[in-house]
C-alpha cells in the first residue's frame, strides 16, 4: 500500500485549496473502514491533527481549522480529500495524510502548503 499525496501550493490568504490523498494498493474493505486524518506540521512545531473521519461517526476537526475545512472520501477512488477554504497564513506547513486500518497504520508523503499574507 502506497499513498499519494497532491495538490499543495502556494496561495494567497482567503484562497482555497485542495488536497488528496490516493491509497494506491489498497482493497475496497480496509479503505472503507479506515480511519483517516489529515495532520499539518507548522514550522518549528509538532504534527498536529487538522481533521479526522472515523467511518460510522461524524468527522472531526481542529478548532482552528473548524467551519473552513472539510474532509471527505471517495471510496472508488480510493482517495481522501481535504477542502481548505478561508486559508489563512498560519495554515501553512506540511500536511499529512494518515489512514489507520486494521491491516496497519499509513502515512503519505508530506505536501507543503504555503499561505501568503
């Protein structure tokens, strides 16, 4: 299992962007019962949570991050995305796909965001 990550990049503050996060070898069953969470790292910070969905409950979200993303799914894709609206300087860092299945724990490869003022 590989995962893809695309669709960072720079933006001015109040664009929007969206990442996706493909999970190349990856059969329908583990893909749809996986956890998935996007994480962002900041400069000089820890990876930190920006969103999360657990299949069978409602997603969840950073407060700082809460109303301007949105993360969802595409099962026959098998790709996770993450809408950011609103995008604010200090949205910017490298983001992080994560799928917990229960064959094993994935990360995708980090994708830089850049926000400008």
């Amino acid at each position: 299992v590989q995962l893809q990550a695309s669709g960072g990049g720079l933006v001015q503050g109040g664009g929007s962007l969206r990442l996706s996060c493909r999970a190349s070898g990856m059969i329908l069953s583990v893909f749809s019962s996986a956890t998935v969470s996007w994480y962002r790292q900041s400069p000089g910070q820890q990876r930190d949570l920006a969103a999360r969905f657990t299949p069978g409950t409602s997603s969840h979200y950073a407060d700082s991050v809460k109303g301007r993303f949105t993360i969802s799914r595409d099962n026959s894709k098998r790709t996770v995305y993450l809408e950011m609206n609103s995008l604010r300087p200090e949205d910017t860092g490298v983001y992080y796909c994560n799928f917990d299945t229960y064959g094993g724990m994935y990360w995708g490869q980090g994708i830089q965001v850049t926000v400008s003022s």
